[in-house]
C-alpha cells in the first residue's frame, strides 16, 4: 500500500484469490485512509519493472463541493474549462479546494455554462487559500450550485488530486456543504480573488458544434497522437503545441542547443509525473547527449518543442550552459524561492538586492517569473570559468547574503528553517544542474509560465499569476522591446567571489 506523503506501508498479503479478493483489497486501503493499493501475484517470481504480475489499486472518494467559478474553455473545447470549488468549515469560512476539468459531455459543457453565466458575480470576498495562487482567469459566480466529484486524494495544500465531475446535487443546499479541513496544519490566508478582465461574460452564449476529434494531429512536422488528452483542466496536449508555436521565436535561444531534463505528465497534472533526463522511444526531433558523465536530451527547434508536447513533457528545464561547451557556462541563475509566510512584495525586494549586489562584482543580470512563488535572477557569461569555479561562487554569494541578512534568507534548502525567509538557491549551478527555462510552462494549476521581465515591471504591482500559457503569447505580441535585449550580447566573466568579511548588519 502507498501513502499520499511519501511514506510507504508494505502489507503482505498471503491467501487471497488473485482476483475475487481484489474489491476487499482495495476497501481496506481506503478504510485505512492511504492512496491505494500495489499487489503482485504470490506464484509469479519478482521483477522490476511494469507486467502483467503487478496490479496498482487506487483508492477513490467522492463528495459534494460548492462550485464558485469556472475557467474560460482551451483549444476545440466550448462552455468552460474547469469548474473551481470549494466548502464551507464548522465556522462558515469558505474555503478553496482546486479545480474539476475531466467528466463532462459536450451537453453538460453547454448547459452549465449558461447556468454559470446566470449566476456570474463578483469575486468571494476572504476567500480562504492554501497552497498555489489562485488562477486569475476565474470567472466567479455566486455559491448556488453543489457538484458531485470523484478524486483520488488530497494534496497537502488541501487541494483535491484527480478529481473528476460526476454532476450536479440538485437536491442539496450550498450551505450544506460543511466538512472538516482536509489538512488542518497548511497555512491557509483570506484573500481578495480579482474578477478576470472585462467583467463577467453576457449572459447569453452561442456555443458552435465541436469538432470531431480524431487521434492523430500534425503540427508542423511531429505527429501528436491523442491531441485532445488534457494536460491542465481545459487545456489538451494540441494547445501545449500550439502555444510552443506561437512563442517559439522569443523561447527557443535559452531552450535549443543545450542540454535538458524534463518532466512528463502523460496524464495530465493531476495525474503521475517523472523528471527524465535519457530515456528510449523518443520523438526523431529529440535525441540525447552526454557530458562529463552527466545525461541530457536536446532539440534543436520548433519541431523539437512539439515533440516535447507530443510525449507530455510540460517543463523543459536547461543547463546553464549549450550543449556545444557543455562544460562552461555561459550564465548563472539565483532563484529566490519564499517560505511560508513570505508576501511576494518581500520576493521582489530580494530580486533587486541580489541584482544591485551583482552589479557591484561587476555582473549585469536579468529578472523572469518562475511559474511559481518566486524569482529568478540571472547573469549571462562569457563560456570561459568551469562549473568548478562557478558553483563555488554562487554558493559564496548566497551564503554571504544569507550571513548577513538571517532573518530574511537563507542558503541551504532545509525546508524546517524556511519560514518567513527566502531560500538564495545557487545549486542550480553544477554540471548537470537545470533550472525552468523562459517562457516554459508549469506543470501546476493554472498553467502558469516562467517568463522574462525588465527590471522595470519588476516592481510592488507584480503579480506572477498573469503570466499563463494563455496570456503569454499575447504579450508577446504587444511587446515594443524584447524584456532581455542584449541578454546574449553581454560580455561578462566570473568575478572574485563576493569578500566574506563584510560587516553583518
């Protein structure tokens, strides 16, 4: 049996029938509240591996939740992409719990849609979040409607994991809709949720026949079977290639040529996930590489980022150096990673502190999003230092910093010691280190995108979540001046590592 947090229960069970005694199985794990279930035949000897001798269990719950928005649809999709949820505590504090995107047939889409629309209103006000920032596409309506969602389990921001749409409870009251927090320890605020640009839609939609989805697609030069298979709620694998087309000219000069790991959701975001760096089966447009030992696949262009789409792999995450001198970088990168607690106002600081902090070695540097909570601040190099001097400079600066300002960071990535400070994270500077590269997206909700900045929109009005896989091609396009202009052209070498016997203030 396997547990939600990582922890493992092995239970061997001797005596039951391969297949009458499954249903038992797997109602046992539930009641003993774990994620599912991992059995293999007693008459089958060990092997490693996938096969017929192993079968994998998992646990599903149901429950009825509030529906207090919706996403706007992706791709071929009409109505809406995901209705988001939420329920009421003991207390009547209404909480968030994620998103549904899967169960719905094209007649649902449309009808709820319109419900939804008759129902539009301002965003909730003390909405109580744990976890990742809201979607800022939201449309909000008011807490009328309660739907019935199967899942698989809670994430350990209270979020539902896999859930899936069963319909709606037309017999049961919203305000019936009372449970016990699904994890009482994570740290949950009120927030003040924007309604999305433009108000809420008109009332009245006109909704045009889908069309018909086949298995295959091409895009460019790369066949994507399934296009249709969700990566995110809403948004399908042909989006993800589509999108890749779209901001290609800006994403591919920090993506193609250099070396990379990724990480594949072949079932979408809620569903199992790997970080690979070599593999078999890969796209033609992919291939791999080696260096000092070290791993990595490669593309060389667009058709190298549909290929990343056809096989599911949502984050591309590059060397700090090409694949042509894999051995010497040619930038570094500081990410700004907050702790509980931290408002991302704090974050923005701490960007322009290590920017001016680099300045005064001499390093100019440039600002992007991470798709997350943070930031990244980095430095483009002349490919001259090896990563046996540049890992020990990034650990020098981030220490000093750390050293002489405790209370607001930190170097080392123990997760007890990060309240209320900011991690300097300078391990994403080793041979075979990797970091999210720009304009890439998360394999979080919300499909946010890691997107580069000018350190003039770096500033108190900031806000990360408006960078999404929808919203990041627009920009593109309305952009007078490419946010790192002169990024490439920046001659810079390593300087002496930061003195260590400044003064702690």
């Amino acid at each position: 049996m396997w547990l939600d947090h990582g922890k493992a229960r092995l239970v061997t069970l001797r005596g039951l029938d391969w297949t009458d005694r499954l249903p038992a199985v797997a109602r046992g794990a539930a009641h003993l509240d774990v994620e599912g279930t991992v059995c293999k035949r007693l008459d089958a000897p060990y092997s490693s591996g996938r096969g017929h001798d192993w079968l994998k269990l998992k646990c599903q719950q149901r429950e009825e939740f509030i529906v207090l928005g919706w996403t706007p649809p992706a791709g071929s999709r009409s109505g809406h992409g995901s209705l988001h949820l939420g329920f009421y505590d003991q207390q009547a504090g209404l909480h968030y719990v994620g998103g549904v995107g899967t169960g719905f047939s094209g007649n649902e889409l449309t009808q709820l849609r319109e419900r939804l629309n008759r129902l539009a209103a301002p965003a909730p006000k003390d909405l109580l979040v744990a976890g990742d920032p809201l979607d800022p596409s939201i449309h909000w309506v008011r807490p009328k409607l309660v739907a019935e969602v199967q899942y698989a389990g809670w994430s350990g921001a209270g979020r539902v994991r896999q859930a899936v749409y069963l319909g709606l409870r037309e017999d049961k009251p919203a305000k019936e809709v009372v449970r016990e927090l699904p994890d009482a320890d994570a740290e949950r605020g009120p927030v003040a949720p924007r309604t999305p640009a433009g108000g809420p839609p008109a009332t009245r939609i006109v909704t045009a026949r889908a069309p018909k989805r086949e298995g295959r697609s091409m895009i460019g030069n790369v066949t994507l079977t399934h296009p249709d298979r969700e990566l995110w709620p809403g948004i399908t694998k042909r989006d993800l290639a589509e999108y890749w087309q779209a901001v290609a000219e800006a994403a591919l000069p920090g993506i193609a040529g250099r070396p990379l790991a990724v990480v594949r959701c072949p079932d979408g975001i809620d569903g199992e996930r790997f970080f690979q760096k070599h593999g078999q089966g890969m796209p033609p447009q992919i291939h791999q590489g080696e260096a000092d030992g070290q791993p990595y696949l490669a593309i060389d262009g667009v058709d190298g980022l549909v290929a990343m789409a056809q096989m599911a792999a949502i984050e591309l995450h590059p060397w700090g150096a090409t694949e042509a001198d894999p051995l010497h970088p040619d930038r570094i990168v500081f990410d700004l990673d907050p702790g509980e607690g931290v408002p991302f106002e704090e974050v923005v600081k701490s960007a322009r502190e290590v920017r001016d902090r680099l300045a005064a070695l001499g390093l100019t540097t440039f600002c992007r999003t991470t798709g997350g909570k943070g930031l990244h601040v980095v430095a483009p190099l002349t490919p001259k230092a090896g990563w046996d001097e540049v890992k020990p400079f990034c650990r020098d600066f981030a220490e000093t910093i750390s050293r002489e300002h405790p209370d607001r960071y930190l170097s080392t990535v123990k997760k007890a010691d990060r309240k209320g400070r900011i991690l300097v994270d300078w391990l994403r500077n080793g041979l075979g280190a990797t970091a999210i590269s720009s304009y890439c997206p998360r394999a979080r909700p919300g499909a946010a995108v890691a997107t580069p900045l000018s350190w003039d929109e770096v500033g108190a009005k900031l806000d990360p979540g408006v960078f999404t896989l929808q919203s990041v091609p627009r920009r593109l396009q309305r952009l007078q001046k490419d946010p790192w202009a002169g990024f490439t052209a920046t001659p810079q070498e390593l300087p002496a590592a930061e003195p260590k016997s400044r003064k702690t203030r």
